[in-house]
C-alpha cells in the first residue's frame, strides 16, 4: 500500500492537461485600471472618430466591424455619407438653439455628432423662401395700389437669394475657422460650417410674414430674426472662445461675427423686401 501511495504522488501531469491560469504578467494596472475592464478609446489611445475611416486629426482610422473609407474618396457619395446620418429630432433640437437660445450650448447638443445636412437644408428652405416670399409681397403690392403695370415675376431673385446665401455660407465659416485655428481654439471645420448653417433658422418663420406688403412691418421682422439669429449664434461661440483666449482676442472676434451676420439680415430687407407701395406707378 506503501508503495502504492509513493508511485500516485510522483505521478506528473502532462503540461498539456494542466488548467490554465489567468496570465497576470501582460496584464496593465497603469492608472489603477484593471485588465478585466473593457478597452475604450480614453483607455487605449484609440483616436476618436469624426466619421468611418477618419480622426479628428485627419488620420485613417479603422473602425471594428466598419469598411475604411480613405480620404482620396472624397468623390465618393459614401464619402460624405455620415455628415447626413442623423434623425429628424436631432435636427429639430438643433434648431431650437436658434428659436428658442437657452438650455445646454449648441455644441454641446452636436456633440458627437455634427451633421451637414441641417446646416444644407435649413439655408436652402431659406433661399427659396426668400425668391417666393419677395415675389410674393412685390405681387401684393402691385394689387394693393391697383398698378396698371403688368406684374411679373422676378426669377432673378433666386439666382440671387442662392448666391448671397451659398457665398456667406461658405466664406465666413472658413474664415472663422481659420482665424481660430490660428489662435489655437480647437473647432473643427464641420463644427463651424454646422453652427452656421443651422443659424439660418429664424428665418424659416419670419420670411413667411414678410409676405405683407407693409415696409415698417418687414424691417421689423427680419431685423428680429437677424438679431436673434445673431444673439444664438453668439451666444454658441462664446463659451468655447472665452475659455481658450483672452478677452482681448475673443472680444473682437465675437463682434465681427454679430456684425457680418446682421449685415446679412440687412441685405435680405433691402435685396428682397424693398417694395417700396407709394412710389408704385398707379393708373391715372
């Protein structure tokens, strides 16, 4: 029995059948964090996505179950695809922003999720609004005072509406964008061109009004939705210029900005609405 005993205690197990331990040498307690804890990006380094296949900085990044898209497909529809990949009550929470200026910042509601398709349907709803509207209150006019002329409508105001629009759209973002990056801000482009775009929406509701053929009427209307288009906007910008610059330096910026932008509610009021009813030529 003796024997017995000594020969089942020097018995080795094959290394194959022996159970596996956790490995504890390759785990990293860095930062108290465990290694059973799931990876984040925060944890890893991993950069943060601005859309599939690219960093904020730029750089190619793949995504886990996600195709790459490269920069040099930028010709591509799926390219651009992500910038319109957001729900209506997104949209409409953004909007808000602009209506109704209070509760949390705009970019605060954007994040991480900045869209273009607001900033692209909101000034173009705007544009075509601006052409009817315009046409619309020359016609009432004409009516009002009982004009011999032949009314007719004015298509050129389309074309003018969308180059006024698309080319302050497309300028002063860039350019507010460049002066900030220079100052070392942090916006991105796509953070600019949104706030921007979505600002255009007081002017959905105003421009509708506009249709009285009432001079003093429409300079208060759209002197209201400038101002307060202006005010959210502002009011968007400034929490995160004051928090990286000096007064000196964000002051300036925050008061060309206002400025640019009423100067454009005053170019709607005098390009689209100067319809001008005493000096209507009226049959004798």
């Amino acid at each position: 029995m003796a024997n017995n005993t000594e020969s089942t205690e020097n018995v080795e197990v094959p290394q194959s059948e022996q159970p596996s331990l956790p490995d504890f040498q390759a785990a990293s307690f860095t930062s108290g964090a465990s290694a059973f804890e799931p990876s984040t990006p925060a944890a890893t380094g991993a950069k943060m996505e601005l859309f599939d296949g690219h960093g904020l900085d730029g750089s190619e990044v793949q995504a886990e179950g996600k195709q790459q898209v490269k920069w040099h497909h930028f010709y591509k529809p799926t390219y651009y695809q992500p910038l319109f990949d957001v729900a209506t009550s997104d949209v409409l929470n953004r909007m808000m922003c602009f209506v109704i200026p209070r509760g949390p910042n705009f970019f605060e509601r954007i994040t991480p999720n900045p869209d273009l398709y607001g900033p692209v349907w909101v000034p173009t709803t705007v544009l075509f609004l601006l052409a009817a509207v315009s046409n619309l209150a020359s016609y009432f006019a004409y009516w009002r005072v009982k004009a011999d002329d032949q009314w007719d409508y004015d298509f050129s105001k389309v074309t003018l509406a969308a180059g006024i629009i698309y080319f302050y759209l497309g300028a002063v973002p860039g350019v507010f964008w460049g002066v900030q990056r220079y100052f070392k801000v942090g916006l991105r482009p796509l953070e600019c061109y949104c706030v921007y775009g979505y600002s255009f929406t007081p002017y959905l509701f105003v421009t509708l009004f506009c249709t009285l053929p009432f001079s003093g009427l429409q300079w208060l209307l759209v002197l209201a939705a400038g101002a307060l288009s202006t005010y959210a906007l502002v009011r968007s910008l400034h929490p995160v210029l004051a928090r990286e610059l000096q007064w000196q330096k964000w002051v300036p910026m925050l008061a060309a900005v206002a400025v640019l932008h009423l100067a454009l509610a005053l170019t709607f009021k005098l390009y689209f609405f100067d319809v001008d009813v005493p000096d209507v030529k009226q049959s004798q």
